[in-house]
C-alpha cells in the first residue's frame, strides 16, 4: 500500500510539473494575430496551428492524469485507518485524567492562589439577565 501511495504521487507530481510547462509555453489567442501579419513564429516545429492542437491535448491528457491520482490519493486517506489524536474524536471514557499542578520537588498538588485582602464582588438580583420593555 505504502509502494502504491508512493507511486500515485509521483505521478501526480511529474504531472503537475508537466501541465506548468506546458501552460507556459503555449501561446495566447492574441498571438496568432501577430503571426498572420508575418512577426515571426508562424513557423514553428509543429506548423502555425499544429502547436495549439498537440500542446492542448497534452495539457488535457495531463491535467486527467492529475485530477485520477488526486482521486486516488483522497481513496487511500481515506481507507487508511486511523488512530484518533482529536479529543474531540475520542469516547470521554479513554481520556486520561491529568493530575492537577504539581510544585517541582513535592508530591501534594499545589492550592490555587486566593488575595484574601479583596473583597467578594457583591451579587446583584437580575445580574446577566436581558431587560425587557
């Protein structure tokens, strides 16, 4: 499986990098317009609209072959089974308890801080409810 996940992403690499390069060496539409005026490149290794058709074909070609391995890499995440690091994934039960601070070089869990010098803010009735006209 892990020869196979290798293999489909070289591929799709090797695809990628070759859909780049065709891209930019295609010519735009604009282009043919100033080859019919006679400003060079009409004669090309493929002829005047031979390039078009086989550098478009490729890309298509090339751009399957990417979009059929991205498809195979989604299926092989996937079917892999996982094991679960979320909390969120994981049932309550299989969480571990974390012990409470601890003060390096004692064994009793340390007490939380509390400023006994400030005074307990007082409770209001209706405190955090929405008023109503």
């Amino acid at each position: 499986m892990n020869v196979a996940l290798t293999i489909v992403l070289t591929v799709q690499m090797l695809s990628a990098l070759g859909m780049i390069g065709l891209i930019l060496v295609q010519h735009g539409k604009g282009a043919d317009m100033g080859a019919a005026f006679g400003s060079g490149g009409s004669g090309s290794l493929f002829g005047a609209s031979g390039s078009a058709n086989f550098l478009s074909r490729t890309t298509a070609v090339l751009a399957a072959v990417f979009f059929a391995c991205t498809l195979a890499l989604a299926y092989f995440g996937n079917a892999q089974p996982r094991k679960s690091s979320s909390v969120l994934e994981s049932p309550a039960s299989s969480i571990p308890a974390t012990p409470a601070a601890q003060i390096p070089g004692t064994s009793v869990p340390a007490a939380p801080a509390v400023d006994s010098s400030v005074p307990p803010a007082p409770v209001t009735p209706g405190a955090g409810q929405i008023p109503t006209k």
